[in-house]
C-alpha cells in the first residue's frame, strides 16, 4: 500500500484593491506583482496623500519587449493615483504586474490565507500553462482532488505570449460551416505534411480521433473563437478547414480554461505558483508518486498523489538544450520558465527521447542582444537574396513557404543566413525590419540599419567585391552567385526559379544583414502510449506519471514540418485524455 503524505501548505492570496490614499500614512512602500516571468518588485512614495514615484526594483521579464510597460505604466500610476491605468501595447503582462505590485505595496494587511481544500491530492499537474490548465480543469470537473504547482509567478506559460491557433477535426464549428471532416483525412495531413515514418503512429491516429470532442469541450466552457470559422492553417494549407482561432490568441483558451477551473477552487482544486519542482519522486518499484519542490519562500517540500502529469512545455526556453539538440546559433520567443525541466526528470527514468533532431525554426532572426530571447527581424520573403557562410543561395526566396524557410535557417551552415540586398531589389513599402514581441514594430530602415552596421551585424559597400571582402565570404564565389542571379534577372530564368521581385542587384550601395533561425515551440519529446502514459526504453510503462502539451512533441504527432494549430492542440487534446485516463484509473 502506497502511502501519501498530507498535504497542508498555504498559500497567501492576494486582494487587489487600493485603498482611498487618504487613509494611507505619507511614505515609501514596497509590494510585488506578478510579471511574465516572474515577480516584479517596485516601491510606492506617498506625499501629501498622494503617489508620487512608483519605481520598478526587480523584475526578470523580457529586454525589449517588457520596455513600454516598465516605462510607461510607473508614470501613468503617478498621473492617474491610481494602480488601474491602461497596460502598455505589447507588454500586457508585465503592464498588469507592475499595477498588482503597486496595489500590494499600498494594501500589506490585505492578504487572506487560503489552505488547500482536500488533505490528499488524486492528482498532481506540474505546470500551469495551456496544457496544465487543460488537464487540471478537467480532471476538477470529474471530481478528482487536483493540486497544480508552476515555478512562474502567474499561470498560462507560453500561451501568454502565443497566436492563438488550434486543431481539430469533426467540431461543432465545422459543422456550423457546412464542412465535412472526419479522423482519416485529420491523419492523411500528418503523412502528407509531415512524412510517413516520422511520427509515432498510434498517437497521431489517437489525437485525429478526439481532437474534435476536445475542441467542442473547449468551445462549451465559452471560449471567444471570434467569427467561429474555421480555416485551412498558418502555415502550408491543410487538406480540409480545421483551424480555429483564439480571438485575441492563446490568451483566449487560457482565459476560459482558467474561468473553469477556478469555479472549483475551495472544494477540491488548489494551485501554487512560484513553486519551483525539482525532480519526481518514485517509490521502490519505480513507479512516480509525487515531486519534490521549492516553495517562493525557500522551504524545501515533498508532494505526494496516485497521478503526476508533466506539463512543464519544451525548451525553448534554454539556449543550452536547443544548441545541444538542434541548432549552432538560434533565438527563441519562448518564455524563460520553458526550460526542458521535463525532459530531464523523465530521462532519469529511463524514457528515451524521440525526434529530438528536428525542431521547427523560423526565418530572419537578427541577433541584436546579448540574450537570445531579444532580438530583431528581418522580412526575408521581401525580395533580398539569401546566401550561407560559402557564399552561395540557397532557394526561391519570394516563393518559400514555411517549411521551406524553415529548412533553410535550420540547414544553413552554422545556421547562419545572409540576406543581401539592394534597396530596389526590395518589394516597395514591405515591412524590411521589425522588432518588439513578434516582430510587431517596423523599424525605420535608415536607423535600423544604422544599428545593425554599428554592432557588426550588417555590412554597407559600393561593390559586391567589396561587400563579400567586409563579410568575410570567399570573393569568387560570392560574386559569381550574385552574377548568376542577375543573369537569371536578364533571361527571366532564375537558377532557383524565382518568379517575383526578380530584380536585378546591379545599382549600389549594396548590403548584407546576418540572420540566425528562431523558434517558438520545440517538437521532440518522450515516448508515450495513446493513454498520454511515458514509456521507458524497454516500451514498458512508467507508472504514475503521464504527459501532455509542448513536451508531447509536435513531430511525434505531427511529423517534421510546422502543421497549423497542433502547438495548442497538444495541450488541449492530451490534457483532457490525461485527466479523463486518470479518473477512470482511480474509478471517478
């Protein structure tokens, strides 16, 4: 007989509400609110019954795109005397975190202690992301007594920061569309876009199978998905309209997961964030009956329940794993708490990891900053060339599409791609520089590339021989694959067979910008039966513990190439199986 350990910690919930500042003594005071990634720490100056500085101490949320808010939101508070001030376009989070931080520094007596609701946990969720989230509201809603914990200061992980793109075949949307889909044509877009032998068979034809129910059951806890219908991807078109958008993006599948689990908060539903999960525990046969932590105040703890779900996302959160598993150079737009913690436990268990080669990468990247998570974009589909270290192109750069652009950064030697260009090469009033979350804010291209010249990263010359020598490219080559371009120009027969924008890069200055691939999601993960249960190298279950969302793999699903909506339909799909597999084992 296994044996549970009680659990009976608490956690201090916040009130959010200032009171009339009259009432509050002239003063410096100090609160904490919950950022992006992690707490944000500022100090309140009262003079005269009224706030007069608001200063961020600490924070830890993203350089460049936390900038608006930790700049704008401190003064409109002063302006205002008020922590409720608009959030700062593109900084939602961090905006919200700076105003909680301010409402806790003037209200240190409005904290109320909460306990957990039950003394044993049924299930334990290690993180509280989309797919996190999705498991512990459903398996609340069959009764099971769930206990969710996350290392981040606030819940929704990388959906924060997401589209909002989901999959699903045979939904109540489609049927409201008047469009027929079934799980065979579902499967028949893995193999097609994703290549046979690529994925692991019996959870693709798993996930084709119940995406849909999953999708409606997310529809009925309310959902906004804005006009409700459904489109053909993102990405490379699927074969039957069966994406679905979050209004607003991710945001929108947490925001009613979250609604639905909080309906069960106070009878058998408790979370924990800023919880720092530092491995599994197993018991003498090797099965997981909990994990060990560390709670925001430092104490170590242990904990206990019959099912633990690893919802802990990928990696690209960690600039080590992804140049261990796939790239030389690389940036990323996932959150800092995505740091491939999952893996780890799970490896220790002896689950191998599968397709951990292939990771999805994005075109254009342009390292501007020492952290790998802040950085600048290039629009490569706008008309420059792309050329690697050896000098040479590498495709149709007008007519790429998305997997096409993918292979091509993650292919590139050192993954290093070089767009070059001349300014009436370009498409006129395209977008050529962004920056901020997604590459959102057009840059000005005279500025920008100002900037870029003076960190190293761009090159400016009068001749193509002069740029190759400032490069560092081989000079014959290089001029050699320009001259064949602007022949291919001339004869309207280029060598890669570029048909748009095929202007000739005959008239100076001419110039160069560096580009690395960026991600947004990895794709490999641990292998797992259609029960979401981890198998260990011998293709024996591991019992006890179970996976869902990011760390589920795309490409186990999905295969090798990016497929519209299967990002967020990994946490739906399999966060729901895991809950549903679990109650049914323990009889709810």
């Amino acid at each position: 007989m296994r044996k549970f350990l009680s659990l009976l910690l608490a956690l201090m919930m916040v009130v959010c509400c200032v009171p009339a500042l009259a009432e509050t003594a002239d003063g410096v005071y100090e609160g904490t609110g919950a950022g992006l990634n992690g707490n944000i720490k500022v100090s309140v100056t009262v003079s005269g019954g009224v706030i007069t500085d608001v200063t961020v101490l600490e924070h830890s949320e993203t350089a460049g795109i936390s900038d608006p808010a930790l700049e704008q939101v401190p003064a409109a508070i002063v302006a205002a005397n008020s922590a409720d001030v608009d959030v700062a376009s593109g900084a939602t989070y961090t905006s919200k975190g700076i105003m909680e931080a301010v409402k806790n520094a003037l209200n240190p007596d409005a904290a109320a202690e909460q306990t957990m609701p039950f003394e044993q946990a049924d299930i334990l969720v290690i993180g509280a992301g989309m797919a996190g989230l999705t498991t512990a509201a459903r398996a609340a809603e069959l009764g099971l007594n769930v206990l969710i914990v996350d290392q981040a200061a606030t819940y929704g992980g990388s959906a924060n920061v997401a589209g909002g793109t989901l999959l699903g075949a045979g939904t109540r949307m489609q049927a409201e569309a008047g469009i027929e889909d079934d799980p065979d044509l579902c499967f028949a877009d893995f193999v097609r876009l994703g290549g046979a032998g690529n994925f692991n068979e019996e959870i693709a034809r798993e996930f084709s199978q119940i995406s849909g129910a999953a999708v409606d059951w997310l529809d009925d806890l309310g959902t906004d998905f804005g006009d409700r219908v459904p489109y053909y991807g993102v990405y490379q078109p699927l074969n039957v309209a069966r994406n679905y958008s979050g209004n607003g993006g991710a945001r929108a599948f947490v925001d009613a997961l979250y609604a639905e689990l909080e309906k069960y908060f106070g009878t058998n539903a408790y979370m924990m964030l800023n919880t720092y999960v530092t491995g599994l525990v197993t018991d003498d046969n090797g099965a997981v009956i909990g994990c060990k932590a560390t709670l925001s105040d430092g104490t170590e703890t242990t904990f206990l329940a019959p099912a633990t779900v690893v919802c802990t996302g990928g990696y690209g959160g960690s600039e080590e794993l992804l140049k261990k598993y796939n790239f030389e150079n690389v940036l990323s737009t996932s959150p800092t708490c995505v740091t491939g913690d999952g893996y780890a436990w799970l490896e220790a268990l002896g689950a191998p990891l599968t397709n951990m080669d292939f990771c999805t990468s994005y075109a254009g990247g342009i390292p501007t900053s020492d952290d790998f998570r802040s950085f600048g974009y290039f629009n490569a589909t706008n008309g420059a060339l792309w050329i690697n270290t050896e000098g040479e192109r590498m495709a149709d750069e007008t007519g790429a599409d998305s997997h096409v652009k993918s292979e091509t950064w993650a292919n590139a030697p050192h993954n290093i791609v070089y767009t070059v260009f001349t300014t009436d090469m370009l498409i006129p009033d395209a977008k050529v520089f962004s920056t901020g979350a997604w590459g959102s804010v057009r840059e000005d291209f005279d500025t920008y590339m100002a900037t870029l010249l003076e960190k190293g990263l761009a090159w400016k010359a009068d001749s193509v021989e002069d740029l190759a020598q400032q490069m560092g490219l081989p000079v014959d080559t290089f001029t050699a694959t320009i001259k064949a371009y602007n022949d291919g120009c001339a004869s309207g027969n280029d060598p890669f067979g570029r048909t748009t924008q095929l202007v000739a890069m005959e008239n100076g200055p001419f110039y160069a910008v560096k580009t690395v691939p960026y991600v947004m999601i990895t794709s490999g993960g641990p292998m797992m039966t259609k029960d979401c249960e981890v198998l260990n190298s011998d293709g024996l279950v591991i019992e006890g513990v179970y996976i869902a969302g990011e760390i589920v793999g795309m490409a186990n699903v999905g295969g090798h190439n990016s497929i519209g909506g299967m990002g967020h339909g990994n946490c739906l799909v399999w966060g729901k199986k895991a809950a549903e597999v679990i109650a049914a084992k323990l009889g709810k």
